[in-house]
C-alpha cells in the first residue's frame, strides 16, 4: 500500500466517532437522550487515545479540533478499556467500577446510561468501516498493545526497584533482608543461650 493511500485512512479518532455515531442511530431513545445534551463537550480518555467530542443537534458526536474545557471528562485506563470492550456484565455497578466520570452531573449520567445500554459489537462495526481483516487486526493489536505496556510498566518498575535498591541502598533488596532475617535468628538463638546460662 503506498503513501498516497494510507493517508487516506481514516483516524482512528474519525472511526470512533463514525462507530458511536452508527450505534447511536441505531437506537431512537440513545439519540433522543445525547439531544437533550446539545452543545455541551465531552473529552474521553480511551487508554492512550484522547478524543474531545461535541454533542450536535441531531443527537450524534462531532471531534473538535481546537482544544476547550470539556463539559465532562470520562476516562477508561488501558486495563479497564479492555475488560469495558469484552465485558458480558453490564451492570450498574461493574460499570461503575470501570469509568472515571467527572464533570456536568446531568451529561456523566447520559454517558453512563449508555455505556450501561448502548450494545456494542466491535468487530461487527468496524469491519463494516475498515474491512473484517483489518478490524481483526486492529483489534488483537490493540488487546496485545495493553498487555505489552503492562508488562512494560512491571518490568520498568522492577528494575528501578532494583536499581534504587542495589546503588543507593534506598530500598531494602532481597539479598539484604535475607541476611537481617538471618541475623535476626542467630541474635534470638544466642539471647536464649544466655537465659538457659544465667
């Protein structure tokens, strides 16, 4: 595929919002409840995407490009998109438990209404934006991404741990506290030869 032609892909920020547009069209009462919303901004941190959306008229989304105070801030961290996409539960308070809500009370409980009721199938949708290979792709990439930068996070926690532990003695290392333990025992087993002793 050349140049010329991956430019014209859309974003993945052009997709998102044809996908919630597409789910919102689908479903009369998601539509006329986003109307009721009109005008306000909506900013949604998506793991690493970052997305700043404008309710229209007609009930659907439009990206903003220039940046404004949103109305209200939802956010998914990695791990928690991830169980949101696959989740089967879709109660109240599993939902809950995964989206960080703040800002306009009113637009945080629409938003919430429809991660709740709004159903999804990714694969279905974007397939139908970019093709099934692609969405396929797209997708496992996405869920292998998560994993990588967890364990990329572990790891580099890790080995800071150990760095701060070993050159500057800020943190106690497995080998130091092996040892204390050890000589924690010998002092014990010699205070209770001195009382036998004394």
């Amino acid at each position: 595929m050349s140049v010329n032609k991956l430019s014209m892909l859309p974003s993945v920020n052009q997709v998102l919002v044809g996908i919630l547009n597409k789910m919102l069209s689908k479903e009369a009462w998601a539509q006329k409840l986003v109307q009721e919303q009109a005008g306000k901004t909506i900013c949604l941190n998506l793991a690493t995407i970052s997305l700043l959306l404008m309710i229209q008229a007609d009930g659907s989304f439009s990206e903003l490009k220039e940046p404004v105070q949103p109305n209200v801030t939802l956010t998914l961290k990695a791990e928690q998109l991830k169980q949101f996409i696959t989740m089967s539960d879709r109660s109240p308070d599993k939902i809950a438990s995964l989206l960080h809500l703040e800002g306009d009370a009113g637009l945080a409980q629409m938003l919430s209404t429809l991660a709740k009721d709004l159903r999804w199938d990714i694969r279905h949708d974007l397939s139908q934006k970019i093709g099934a290979i692609p969405a396929e792709l797209m997708i496992t990439g996405f869920m292998k991404s998560i994993d990588f930068a967890k364990d990329m996070t572990k790891r580099a926690a890790q080995t800071s741990a150990e760095y701060l532990a070993y050159e500057y003695q800020i943190m106690a290392n497995q080998a130091g506290l092996k040892m204390l333990s050890q000589d924690i025992l010998d002092l014990k087993k010699r205070i209770e030869r001195l009382e036998v002793k004394g």
